[in-house]
C-alpha cells in the first residue's frame, strides 16, 4: 500500500511539475518532485536494488535536505585538478589576489580553501562543506557574483588518500564543478573515467576549463580545444562550457569569470546540480519493466485450480450425502429406515457440519485428509503460473521476486485452505418437513400394527373361547387388511417421495455448498497469493514511475 501510494504521488509530482512554483531542473521538473520521486525509488525499490544505491540514495536525501537549507542565496563552485594543472594559480587569477597557496610553496593541495565575497550568511554553509580554510575579499570576479563560494580543492589525483577523499566528498556537495586541466594531461583516463564520465548529468553546472594555454602555440590552441571538446562530449558532459585561460597571461579569464557569473546568479544552479545529482543515481537502478494488471480471469482460473485440489468438491459432495442419509433416516419407512444409521455420516467424517457453539475452527479443525501430492502438485502448477502470468513484462529479478512471493504464499496455503473451509457454515441442517413425514410414517405403521393385531386376534381369540370377531369389509376386502397393505404402500411411497425430493435438496445443497467454499478459497486464495503478487507489482509500478520523474 505504501508502494501504491508513493506511485500516486510521483505521479502527481510529474503532472504538477509545469505549473509547480518551486525552482525546476530540466523538463520542467521540480526538485522537490525528483526527491519525492528518490523516496519513492527508496521504498519501491528496497530489497530488490543494489544496497549500495540504496545507501547512496540514502545520503543523497539527507544532503540535498541540508544543502536545501543553508545559505540558499549562495552558489558553491568547487576547482577540480589533477596535479599540476595550475588551478591554484587559476583562482588566484580569478581572484585577483594571492588567496591560494601555488605550487611554488606548496607541491599539492592538501585542505579546501573558500574565497568569498559576503561571508556572514555562508558560515554554516562552509561548516557543512568542512572548509576551514577561509578568505574572504571585497570585489567579486563578476557583479553578479557577490554571493559566491569559490572552492580551491585537493588534487584529486593525489598520492595521499585523504586528499583524494576531500576531493570526492566536495565533489559531491557543491553546487557547481570547475573542471581544470592542461595540454598535458587534459585527456588523461583516470580525470574523464573517474571524474568528468560520472557526472555526465551535471552538464549544466559544470565548466571545462584548459588552463596553461600560453604553452601551446596559438595556432595549436583552437585544435586542443577542438579535441577537449570531443573527449568531453564523448564523456557525456554536452552542454558543459569550454574555455581556454591562462592563469599566467591572463587570457580568457575574463570569459572564465563571466561563466562563473552566470552560475552565481542563475537561481537554479543548486538545484540543477541536486536534480542532476539524482537523475544519476536513477540512471543506476535496474529498471523493473513493464507491469501489468492481473488478468481477473488468472485469478478465476487459479481459484478454481486450488478449490478443486483443496477438496471443495470432497465437501461439498459429503454435504449432499449427509442430507440424502439423515433424510432417509428422518422420512424412510420407519422399520427400514434404522438401517440408514449404520452408515457413517460423511460430513461428520470429515469433521464439518453445523456450527457448534463455543467450537473455535482454528482450534478444533477438520479431519479431511492431508493433500495428496497430486492436489499438492496441482495447487504449486495453479499459483506458480498465476505468478509467472502475472510478472510478465517485469524484469528477469522482479520476475524471480514475484515468484519467491508465490512459493511463500504455497507454504501457508494448505493450512490456510484446510481452516477456511472448516469456518465456513454448511447447509448441514435438517428439513423442516421431515417431521411432518416422520408422523405421517409412524401413523401409517401404527395402522399397520392395528391391522396386523385385528387379524391376530380374529384368529385367536375364538380358540380360546371367544366369540368371533366380526371383521368389517369394503368392497370385499377386510379392514385389517387394508390398513396393513395401506400402511405398507403408504411409507414405501412417502419414503420414495421424500427420497426424490431428499435427492433435489441435496443436489441444491451441494451447489449451494460448492459456491460458499469456492468464495471461502477466494478469499484466501486473494489473501496470501493475489494481494501480495499485486504489491508487488504495485512497488514495480511505483518504482518505474518514480525512475521517469527522478531520471528525467
């Protein structure tokens, strides 16, 4: 359900993204619904991402929450090198100013250095950014760069690791990325595999910059650059700007700090870089594919499947010959009838029949037997191609997870069947009108008895000296007579309409029975197979929407 309901809100975030107010990334979609759309991806998606994205996901959620809440009005630029590159003497130069420590001092840099213009709203964010190293200055590179962190930070191709490591962290806090190579080194492997490559999304806020062009001919500048701008675009990172500076002359920094104007007073640039932070970490989570809704046919189909294996048939059949022995015994000529109790009642066998007061049915359960292995083999055929019907479209993973879901619901199911079909009420009561026959049939016998006794006794008692009695007749056939052969016709035709009618209910009651278990199966069988396989498919459908809103 949570799944569910996370889908309806990404969904909602992606139609609300155009007229939202908020500050939107690329296609018009705000942040604010990408990160609604990264929990969604989070809770979705548990159990069946990669634990490291969902780490990551997990620090990307409580950054973007910190970030959103320092200093808004401020724009981080970090300086990104390799050894060498000369991007120390580049801020300098931005600068205008000796604020970072060069190579003629300092081999490497080793701590992030912050130059600022108006420092008193950033403080807790460089506490955030752990940047101690702060200088602060009166002019601004650009006039619409007054609110600007300029970031100088450690090589990131160091041999010591901790500087390595600063690199990386920052790498992933600021607001924009400052790319500074050489014509040495500006198509080294490790600076596009391990740095430029991952943040091919964040092309918006990110800038390419050539440094150290005075040691190139003129006429080989515009080539270099042509061939930077073709590794760059291979890396992904299109819409990054381009520039060549020389931090030692001076050209090109004007463009340089016109650039990084334009990212200081663009009010989307933190934003752009969170969203573009989470379109990558999208674009890294396996997608599920396609769901589909459950066929009501499939779950029909299943149903009936396991109804047959659980034995409703067994039921419901025992129901129909329970009523036919107790109303043969009930309506049945009377001195015959009896013979009808010896049978054993075949709902009682199995341990169903009417309610009993005070009976708990998941205490006290049925007798019906155990599943045999082909009602077992039928019940796991029935779920598990429910399953595979149900996961169709979905990845190989989804699939085999969907699957996992239906041979958990297999292992509950017998019992759970076997105590459905033992809490639900059976038609298991007598007739009304089994009295009123039963009456009827003993009067008959009693004027049989009658009769009989009346011949008896015109036979007998004129031997021992009575007088004869006088036997009355209708149309020549004695009375004693007529009551015996009425008695015997009538309970022979009484026990066979009652036994036609006795068969009609029966059949009714069988279907009746049939029905009501085949809804008690239903019902379980929607419980512990067809609700879980639709969550499933609920958190895949959640989480392929969340990964069009978080990946747009």
């Amino acid at each position: 359900m949570a799944a569910s309901k996370s889908a309806a809100a990404t969904k909602t975030a992606a139609t609300k993204g155009a007229t939202s107010g908020k500050t939107k990334g690329k296609n018009s979609v705000s942040l604010d619904d990408r990160l609604a759309a990264l929990r969604t991806v989070r809770e979705a998606g548990a159990g069946r991402i990669p634990e490291s994205v969902v780490a990551e996901a997990d620090l990307l959620i409580a950054r973007a929450g910190a970030r959103r809440k320092l200093s808004g009005d401020y724009t981080v630029v970090g300086v990104f090198g390799a050894t060498g590159s000369g991007k120390s003497s580049l801020v300098n130069a931005l600068v205008g100013a000796e604020v970072a420590r060069t190579h003629v001092r300092r081999p490497t840099t080793s701590e992030a250095m912050s130059v600022s213009w108006e420092p008193d709203g950033a403080v807790e964010l460089l506490d955030w950014l752990e940047v101690r190293e702060r200088n602060v200055h009166d002019t601004p590179l650009d006039a619409r760069a007054t609110k600007l962190l300029l970031l100088d930070l450690p090589d990131f191709d160091s041999i010591d690791g901790g500087n390595r490591a600063v690199a990386q962290r920052l790498a992933a806090q600021v607001d924009a990325l400052m790319w500074v190579v050489d014509p040495q080194k500006y198509a080294d492997d490790v600076l596009h595999a391990q740095f430029i490559a991952p943040h091919a999304k964040h092309s918006e806020v990110s800038l390419i910059v050539l440094n150290q062009i005075d040691l190139l001919a003129p006429s080989d500048v515009p080539q270099v650059v042509s061939s930077l701008r073709a590794i760059v675009e291979r890396d992904g990172v299109a819409k990054a700007h381009v520039l060549a500076v020389s931090a030692r002359t001076g050209e090109g920094i004007p463009a340089l700090r016109s650039a990084i104007g334009d990212l200081a007073a663009s009010i989307s640039t933190r934003d752009s870089r969170l969203s573009a932070d989470i379109s990558t970490l999208a674009s890294s989570v396996p997608h599920p594919g396609t769901p589909h809704k459950i066929a009501s046919k499939a779950v029909a189909t299943m149903r009936d499947d396991v109804a047959l294996a659980a034995g409703v048939e067994v039921v419901a059949a025992a129901v129909a010959g329970s009523y036919r022995k107790r109303n043969g015994q009930a309506t049945g000529w009377p001195l015959v009838s009896w013979i009808a109790r010896l049978r054993a009642d075949p709902l009682k066998r199995l341990g169903l029949g009417a309610p009993k007061a005070g009976r708990d049915p998941a205490v006290h359960r049925s007798s019906m037997p155990p599943l045999s292995s082909g009602a077992i083999a039928r019940l796991s055929l029935s779920v598990r191609a429910f399953a595979d019907a149900a996961a169709e479209g979905l990845s190989d993973s989804w699939r085999s997870s969907i699957r996992s879901t239906a041979d958990g619901a297999l292992a509950k199911l017998p019992d759970a069947l076997d105590l459905a079909i033992a809490r639900t009420p059976l038609p298991a009561r007598g007739s009304w009108w089994w009295v009123i026959i039963a009456i009827v049939q003993w009067v008959a016998v009693l004027a049989g008895l009658v009769g009989v006794g009346w011949l008896l006794a015109a036979a007998w008692l004129p031997r021992i000296g009575f007088p004869p009695l006088e036997i009355p007749q209708v149309e020549g056939w004695p009375v004693p007579t007529l009551l015996i052969a009425g008695a015997i016709l009538l309970g022979i035709a009484l026990g066979l309409l009652s036994g036609i009618i006795g068969s009609l209910i029966a059949l009714a009651r069988k279907k009746r029975t049939r029905k009501k278990l085949t809804e008690a199966v239903d019902a379980t069988v929607r419980e512990l197979v067809v609700s879980p396989v639709a969550a499933e498919l609920d958190s895949a459908r959640a989480l392929a929407a969340a990964l069009t809103v978080a990946g747009a």
